[in-house]
C-alpha cells in the first residue's frame, strides 16, 4: 500500500502494508520502493462475508492502472522552492505574539514587497482601497493572500496585461485573443450604461467584493489557525497536491520534500472484524433496545453544508440552486425525512416507556447555494417540525478557496472573488467546539450523538442506527460505523483496522476509513476484478456513533487533530461563472477534512502487538448489516442515458422499495420480487410502497401491524399514519392513507406548537378488505416517481384529520373513492344491501384522547411484542 493522507498516518519513514486473506504483505518505505514482507501476515479478523468470486490464494492488486488526466503547471515555477519559502513563513507567524509582529512577517516577504511595488498594486488595487478603510488586520489579511502566492485575486483583467512582467507571469493566465476580445466588448457595453458614473459604480461594486473577499479571508485565517491560517492552508493545499498521483506526474514535484517527521514507524492496514447485525439476529434485536432506551442520552447531528453539486438542483420557479437537503424525494424534502426517522424513534420510545422524548439536532449548514437561509427557512416553516426552536442547533461552517489542481493556485471569478466551497463535512468537530454546539449537547444532558448524512434515504432503516447508538452508549464506545458491503466503483470510502507499531516499542489500534479519493494513494484498484482489495473491506457510509465528550476533546485541540482526515480531490472539474458570465469548468478541487477520521485519533495503546480480537478491546466499531438497511442515497441527478441508477433519487427509491418487500413478504402478504436496477432503467419501479417509518421503525414491530394479502404489480401503497392494521386485504391499484397526527397532536408550549407524541393519533383498520381501481397511470411521461409525483386513473384515498378513525372490514372496494374523515369522528365502511354501507360517528368522549383501539408495545426479553386493545 502507499501512504495514508490523514495526519496521524501520512508521514514519511513510516511503513505501510496492506493485510489480507492468504496474501502476501506489502511494504513501501520512504522512497516508494516495493518489496514484499519476510513476516507472516496478520491473522483475518473480518467477519464480512468473503466475496464468492474472489480465491483465497490469489494475489491482491494493489496498484491502480487508472490513468490520471495531466495537465503541466508553468515550466518556470519552482513548487520545492514554493514550499520551503511558504513553512518557513509559517513558522515565522506562528512564533509572532501580536498582530503587529505578523504584520512585520508578512511585509519582509518578497511576493509582499513585489506587489505592493509593483503596478497591479498601483493601477488596479489602491483604486478600490481608496473606496474602503481597511483597518490594520484587513490589511494584515490582503497581505497574507499575496504572500501565500495569490495577488492574481486582487489584481482585476484589465490590470493584469501591464503587470505581468513585474509579477513575473506566475499566476496570471494568459487570454486567448478572441476572449480577450469578448472581455472588451462586454467592457465596452457596460460604459455605455449612463445611469450612473460608471466609475463611481465599479468602486461600489469592488467596495462589495473586496467586503466579501476579506469575510473569505477572515474565516480560512481564524478557523485553518491550528495549520497556520491562510499560509498554511495554501501550503497544505502544495503538500497534498504534490503528494498526488496527479502531482506525482508533474515533474516539478518529483524532488519536493515531504518530510514531516523523523524516526520510523511500521503501519499496517488490515480488514476489520464487524458486529455483523444480519448474521446475529439476536444480538441486533438486543443492540437496537439498549439504543431505544439511551435515547434521552443521545443526541442527532447533520452535516448539511455540502454544495450538492452533482444533484444539480434547481427552483423550478426561480431557477436558484438548491442545497440537496431541499430535494423533494417520496413526497417530501431530504431534511424532513431525517426527522420523521428521528420522530419514529422517539414515537417508539414514548410507546414503550409512555415518556416524551425530544433528541436535540445540530446541524452544519453552509453558504453554498444559500444553503443557511433555505435550511432556516424550511425549518421555520415546518415550526420546527413541532420540537421547538430551542431543540435544533443551525451553524454555517466557512467557505474555502478551490484551487486549479494543474498548479494548485486559487480559481477567482474576478477581482476579488475567489472561487469558494464548503470544506468538507469533517470541519464539523472543530467549528462545533468553537460554536458552543458541545455545550449546548451538555446542557440537554447528552453523552452521545448519531451522525448521517442527508443523502441517505435508508440509514435509519430496522435495527441499525439504533444498535449502532445502543452498542456506544452501552458499551461506554468513542465512535463506532455503521457499514455493509461495499459497491465496485462506488464514491464511497472503506473501514479498515489500523495498526501501529511506533519507535518506542508501543503498539496502537483502531478503526477508522480510507477515503475513496485516496485509493490511487494506497495502490487500490477500483474496479470489478474480484481481486480487489476493496472486496476485503466494508463500506464506509459516514453513519456514525460518537462520545460527544471524547470528540470534543479532539476538536478543542490546537493542532491538526481538530481537522481530521485533510485531503485534496482534484478529480472533479470546478464548474463556476465569471464575472462577465463566462461558465468555465476547470479540474480541481479544495482542502477537505473527513468527520469519520476523527477515529485516527481515537486508537488504543497496547505494550505489545497484538493479534486476533483486538477490536473488542478498541474504543472504536463497527455494525455491519445488509447494504440497502444501511446505504442507498440521492447524491447525483442521473443523466438521460445514463444506464445506471447508483447513487441517484431513482435508485433510492428502488431500494426504499425493496425494504418494504422485506417487510411485507414476512407477513404472509404476496407481492412481487423487485429485480435488479436495470431491469427498470426505463420503466421504472414495479409498484410503489411507502410505509411511515413511525409503523416501526424497526421491523419486527411494523411486521406485527400487517398479516394477509396481495399487493399486485403497478399497486401503489402510501401509509402516513403509526396507528394502523392490515389484515388480510387484498390491493391492486392505489391505495392511500394519510393523516395529520401520525403519531400524535401538537399542543402550544411557551408560544410554540409541540408534537406530543401518543396524543389523539389517527387510526385505520382493514380487515378482509378487496381494493381494486385504475391506479397510477404508468405510461404517463409526466410521472417522477421518486418524488411521487404521479398520474393516476384512480385511487383509494383515506384522509385523516386530527385524531380522525377510519375502519373498513368485509367490503369490496372498486373504482375511486375518497374517504375523508374530520378530526373527532371515526368512520366505518362496511358492505351493505345495495352497495357500500357508510356510518360517521362522533368518538366517544372518554376515547377521544387515546382513540377506541391502540396497540399496547411490550419489552419481551430482547424483543417488544405488540397487543391490540380495544374498547
């Protein structure tokens, strides 16, 4: 294997070495040389399910032969020279004890002093300085940004013709002739605008973006303070950029030196053992309880600020960008499906401990796409989701810089206006120390929290999460992962065991994640050749169990620990507009940390090395389950002739489809077996079944609910409602059920409108119940079924309101019809002599709270059993 990008394992005199099944370890030293390992391999210790396809005696790929597309960066800069000037620059500002003194650093750099003589400064920069009053640390922070290498930022087109000789030409690109042509013209258009002085104009103009350059400015220098602020971001951006495969092709990187550390060290990296959920029944029936019962313990957070850009969403009115926690997926947004799934916990909580249970949410946002103020005002609308505002906790993590990764300068749409993205999700540790968020955890007496991701629809799915929570709390666990198998070619890191053998004779263990991003680093062929190391490893899916006390330990630290995982992803093209609304799609990327390898940091020491179990001994996990009850998300709007569905809503959707035949096909009930994706590439899915997750959420509950039946391909199954009986009912077309109290009533608290969960809920029974009618129109070219957004010919449509009852037994039910029940009635639909018999009724006064049936839940050993009581 080749060398690990997070802090605690990149370093050059380390040792590294991949272990698996029958196969020979591997080594690479300093000086990338590969010989193999005289020592046995470390003993298998993974409980995942070996692939079938795989022989144990073959010998693992472990380089890639993926080609890396290469652009050469400008012949006369010298990247070596680059990074000596730019640590010792760091050094010298973090030895500096006053604002004054960093100032007195920075201006005895040669790029400061270059540009502040040169005419880029003259002609173009002290024109917009004369319409701002910069204070003495803004000036400090324009300082900074030429001294890191970047004045072409500050410098505007116009200028840059006549100071490309007193810059040397190193970061200013060159235009060809008819886009200089463009410029002029779209320069020439505007002068033409008389409204107002055009001069006047374009200082307001530059006053803005010179505002919002130094906010850029001010964040990467105060928040990237543990690496040196805005120096050492752009000098960890040159670091990992020439330690890439992409930079290790660019010859002006070969005789950069590295080195961040002195003596060796032996790593080696081996597949880890797993909690396997799907293989012991029991032992997940039993995790999933002890996570129910620590749900006053834990706490939920959401890293929402990513930019989403492969979702490609969009306004369909306004045409704005949208975050992907906006994406409208089964009928309601990404975020809104994030709470129902924690309201179906608590819901279960109160149904087996009768007590009101409200998880406080932290949640990352960004600026991206106006990422903040769309989450803030989704919640605002929803009132919170009837939890109060004091239970959610919103903070905006900082924009960061893209850079080219041809030469690892900033991308700027214009003068003063850097190309920015959110960091990374694994900013989320550090920047929740510094936002209180820690705090605000203790205050609501947590001592853990779950974390997934927008993206996946399915992560809460059955036993997982909850067993994941349950196992950390229980188990007094730092962090564990909630994993499954992993998908060739996926972009999707792996869990791996990281073994540590230091100078000192110490051993250290622990989980953590390699970052897909990083395989070509580590020699990992991606690819479908059975003989790919990833089929030895998990998935990593960023579903994660955390000790809030043990994380914050790490993020309030003043190093490098606090951003875990610092990679640089140059694979993708950064697609932005500029200033005169040229679009310009650029490979590149930005400095990203990961929040799962806050686990680097949370290894175990041991005096000797040790050998088979030692994750039972480590702070650290893993739960391994079936991949559609862990992983199925919308990361990427999928392409017209795109044949495959991975990773986009329609996958989604297939899987969320699959479940609800696991559930359902456990209960006596007949329905069709959903292929494979491409077998509805074009179609596509079989039917549609969306049951609340409030039914369960986990299984074996849901499944006590339902008994009998069929469900017909092209049926469509909506439930929103907890309250609910199946027996024996018999569906082919469009049956849908939706209530206003799922799971209960919202009464006002301190002027705030409060779910209380268990409190006048809907109710609806089918017993002996035929259900024919036209259903979904499936030819329709208007149908997106994701989003169930649907034409119909027909349907069954029972709508609840308030703690409204609906019951149906022994009835045929043909054709259309919609059955709609007010708050405080119960309606029953039998068959009578000439057709359908309807009677309405008002709930009797002492059912009126706690409705005339429920089901009672019941802990039985490791199991909870469901009783119908009826009055």
């Amino acid at each position: 294997m080749a060398r690990v990008t997070t802090s605690s394992l990149h370093h050059n005199g380390i040792y590294f070495t991949f272990s698996a099944r029958d196969s020979h370890s591997l080594f690479f030293n300093s000086h990338k040389s590969l010989r193999p390992s005289n020592k046995p391999p470390f003993t298998y210790l993974s409980s995942v399910p070996p692939s079938p396809s795989s022989p144990s005696n073959r010998r693992r790929t472990l380089v890639s032969t993926v080609p890396v597309e290469y652009v050469p960066p400008p012949p006369d800069f010298d990247f070596g020279e680059e990074l000596t000037r730019l640590r010792i620059l760091r050094s010298k500002l973090s030895g500096s004890k006053s604002l004054r003194d960093k100032i007195h650093v920075v201006d005895s750099d040669s790029k400061v002093k270059r540009f502040f003589k040169s005419g880029g400064y003259k002609n173009g920069f002290a024109r917009v300085l004369e319409a701002v009053d910069l204070d003495e640390y803004e000036l400090f922070l324009v300082k900074c940004i030429v001294a890191a290498g970047q004045e072409h930022v500050l410098v505007s087109d116009c200028d840059t013709d006549g100071v490309d000789g007193e810059i040397n030409g190193e970061f200013v690109s060159a235009r060809s002739s008819l886009k200089s042509a463009l410029y002029s013209l779209v320069e020439m258009i505007e002068k033409w605008d008389g409204s107002e002085d055009r001069e006047v104009r374009v200082k307001k103009i530059d006053a803005v973006a010179l505002n919002s350059l130094l906010k850029t400015l001010k964040d990467v220098e105060e928040f990237y303070d543990c690496i040196g602020g805005i120096i050492g971001y752009q000098l960890t951006v040159l670091e990992l950029l020439s330690q890439s495969p992409h930079g290790e092709q660019n010859a002006n990187f070969q005789n950069v030196d590295n080195s961040n550390s002195t003596g060796m060290q032996f790593v080696e990296i081996h597949p880890p053992s797993v909690l396997d959920l799907s293989q012991d029944t029991e032992y997940a029936a039993h995790a999933a309880l002890w996570g129910i019962e620590g749900l006053p313990s834990l706490g939920e957070i959401y890293p929402l600020g990513g930019s989403a850009d492969r979702l490609g969403l969009v306004d369909s009115v306004t045409g704005e960008c949208l975050p992907a926690a906006m994406l409208p997926f089964c009928g309601h947004t990404l975020l809104e499906g994030l709470i129902r799934d924690l309201q179906a916990r608590e819901f279960l909580y109160f149904k087996l401990f009768g007590e009101q249970c409200i998880t406080p949410v932290a949640m990352m946002t960004s600026s991206a796409k106006n990422n903040h103020a769309h989450i803030t005002s989704l919640c605002e609308r929803s009132k919170w989701f009837g939890r109060g505002r004091s239970n959610f906790r919103l903070f905006e993590q900082p924009l960061v810089p893209a850079i080219s990764a041809e030469d690892g300068q900033w991308l700027a749409k214009g003068q003063f206006l850097p190309v920015c993205k959110p960091g990374g999700h694994g900013v989320i540790w550090k920047l929740a120390y510094e936002k209180g968020v820690f705090q605000w955890f203790r205050d609501h007496r947590r001592e853990g929290a779950t974390v997934r991701q927008v993206s996946n629809v399915v992560a809460a799915t059955d036993v997982t999460l909850l067993a994941m929570a349950g196992i950390g709390l229980h188990e007094g666990k730092k962090l564990g992962f909630a994993s499954c198998k992993r998908n060739s070619g996926a972009t999707e890191g792996i869990n791996v065991l990281v073994e540590k053998g230091k100078p000192d004779g110490t051993w250290t263990y622990g989980v953590s994640c390699i970052e897909y991003t990083e395989f070509d680093k580590f020699g990992i062929a991606d690819g479908s050749s059975s003989d790919s190391l990833q089929t030895e490893f998990p998935a990593n899916t960023n579903i994660l169990y955390v000790d809030l006390k043990a994380v914050e330990h790490i993020a309030s630290s003043k190093d490098e620990s606090s951003l875990p995982g610092l990679v640089l992803n140059v694979k993708k093209t950064i697609n932005f507009v500029d200033h005169f609304g040229f679009q310009h799609g650029i490979p590149g990327g930005r400095l990203e940390c990961t929040m799962q390898n806050i686990a680097d940091h949370l290894v175990n020491s041991f005096s000797t090395r040790c050998s088979e179990g030692v994750e039972e001994m480590l702070d650290t996990f893993i739960v391994y389950n079936h991949r559609r009850k862990v992983t199925s998300s919308a990361k990427k709007k999928r392409k017209p002739a795109d044949m495959s569905l991975h990773q986009t809503p329609d996958g989604a959707l297939l899987d969320t489809v699959r479940n609800a035949y696991d559930i359902l096909s456990h209960c006596d009930i007949k329905l069709p077996e959903i292929e494979s994706n491409d077998k509805y590439v074009d179609s596509g899915p079989p039917y549609i079944i969306l049951l609340h997750p409030a039914l369960g959420p986990l299984w074996e509950v849901t499944r006590q609910k339902f008994h009998g039946g069929s469900i017909s391909k092209g049926s469509e199954l909506q439930l929103d409602v907890s309250e609910f009986l199946w027996r024996n009912v018999q569906l082919d077309g469009s049956l849908m059920v939706v209530a206003e109290n799922v799971m209960g009533s919202h009464i006002d608290s301190n002027n705030e409108s409060i779910l209380q969960y268990g409190y006048r809920c809907a109710r609806c029974k089918l017993v002996n119940v035929n259900i024919q009618n036209k259903g979904i129109n499936w030819s329709s070219d208007k149908n997106l079924y994701w989003k169930h957004d649907v034409q119909r010919f027909e349907a069954l449509k029972v709508i609840l309101h308030g703690n409204a009852e609906f019951e149906a037994v022994d009835v045929n039910l043909e054709g259309n019809h919609v059955f709609e029940v007010p708050d405080g009635y119960k309606m029953t639909v039998t068959s009578g002599s000439s057709g359908l018999s309807i009677q309405s009724n008002p709930i009797k006064k002492e059912f009126i709270d706690s409705g005339s049936w429920f089901w009672k839940y019941i802990i039985n050993g490791k199991h909870i059993k469901l009783e119908l009581v009826e009055f």
